[in-house]
C-alpha cells in the first residue's frame, strides 16, 4: 500500500492491500477501496462509494456525491464502480436515491474524461462511455454497449447490450440490443456487425440479428406485428429472445427505425 501524506484519508475508510492514493485525494469514512486499486491525486471519493479491485480513478474524478435531485432526503446509498474499471478526469458518479439505492458501474468499463453519471444509472460490465457523455437518473445500459462522445441520455432510458451510439446524439427512447443508432431523431442505422464479430459472435448469429432487425425496422409492418413474425421465425434462439424481451419490456416505446424517416 502506497498512501501519499498529503492525502486527506477518514481513518473509517476500508482500504484494501497494495492500493496507491496519490497527494490531495479526499477519502470520506463510508468508502470501501478494493486490493491493487489506484487513485490519483486531487480525486474525491465521498461517503458511500463502493469501488472495487484493481480500479483506475483519475485526477479530478468525483465519486459518490450527493444525488443532483431535490428529492433527495439524505436516505443511505451507495455509488459502486466494479473491478478492473478505469474512470478518467473530472468524471462525476453521483449516488442513488430511494429508487434503486445505488447507482452502480459494472467491471471492465471505461468512462473518459467529463462523464457524468445521475443517480440511480446502472452499468453492466464492458461498458465504454466516451468523452463528455451525460446520463440522467435512471439510466440502465447493459453489457457491451459503447457511446461515442457527447451523447445525452434522458431520465429513465435502457440501453441494450451490444449496442452502439454515435457521438453526440440525444436518445430520448429505448435502444435495442445489437444495434447501431444515430441521426436526429435517434434512428436504428444497422447492426453493430463490427462489434459483435470481435465479441466472438459467428456468421449465423449476425445474420440472425440482422434478420431480426429487418422485419422490425426495415419493413413496413407495424411493430406489433412485426414482433410476432419475429417470434415465428426465430423462437428459441438466444438473439430473438434478448431482442424480444427488451422490446416488450419498453413501454415507452424504442427509437425509431429505418422505414419510420421522412
């Protein structure tokens, strides 16, 4: 363990063994710092951060503030960041509230420099969040899903896994598994065929997805019907049953496809 002098460390933290906390890094009491995790200097981690091995935290970085709602009544919760996830300069995770009481980073991420997380955003593993991106509350992205820089998330949207977002959009609806999205309003512009092919996803599987989002957003049939041909088609596989799933559980409704531009 390396701990500069110059750090302010709460003597209730929970430090692991081997972690390194560079000078004028704040530590607050409610902290727990997994094994070989490293803080750099000028980083503030607040009451109620959870941040697990092996983790990189950047100059700047603010982990575990106060929810930015004025709900809020003071309730304890966390903000959690799982192993091997770098969080680069000035990035800001703010702590959950009463709806989901965390607000968590899965392991394995990546959120750059300027990345803001609200309350209660939820992050699986692999996630890549780049530049200046901005979450409201109650975001959910799953695992694998990359958004390119400036992209804003409004309150309360799913972000399915394998997913892929061009910078600077604005995703005000749910976006699918497996899908590239893009344009003003947020359009499905294809398949994430790139991506998938490096996670291990063979030919089939890929023509399968692209099958799938064929019928949903290339033709011109209405969702719900859509949906059923879907299921007649591709019943038992693991792509249409993720696909599927997430669709039916957005009420709110999904971004729009390719047959929906003007």
């Amino acid at each position: 363990m390396s701990i500069s002098k110059l750090a302010s460390i709460h003597p209730d933290a929970r430090i692991g063994s081997d972690v390194v906390i560079e000078p004028f890094t704040a530590i607050a009491a409610d902290v727990e710092i997994g094994d070989g995790t490293w803080i750099g200097p000028n980083a503030t981690i607040m009451d109620g951060a959870r941040i697990g091995r092996h983790c990189r935290i950047f100059p700047g970085a603010v982990i575990s503030a106060i929810p930015q709602d004025l709900k809020f009544a003071g309730e304890k919760t966390t903000a959690e960041v799982g192993d091997h996830t770098t969080v680069r300069e000035c990035v800001t995770i703010n702590r959950g509230t009463v709806d989901r009481n965390r607000t968590a980073v899965g392991s394995h991420s990546l959120l750059m420099a300027y990345v803001h997380l609200a309350h209660d955003c939820i992050l699986g593993d692999h996630v890549v969040i780049a530049n200046s991106v901005n979450l409201a509350g109650h975001v959910t992205i799953d695992d694998w899903a990359i958004l390119e820089g400036n992209v804003a998330v409004q309150q309360f949207i799913h972000i399915g896994a394998h997913s892929f977002i061009a910078g600077a959009s604005l995703v005000r609806k749910n976006v699918p598994p497996y899908v590239k999205a893009a344009r003003e309003p947020l359009s499905f512009v294809g398949v994430n065929v790139v991506g998938l092919r490096r996670r291990g996803f063979d030919d089939q599987a890929v023509a399968r997805i692209e099958d799938i989002y064929r019928e949903i957003f290339v033709r011109s049939n209405n969702l719900e019907r859509a949906m059923q041909n879907v299921e007649q088609q591709f019943n038992g596989t693991p792509e249409c049953a993720l696909i599927t799933g997430f669709i039916r559980n957005s009420p709110k409704g999904i971004m729009r496809g390719l047959s929906e531009l003007s």
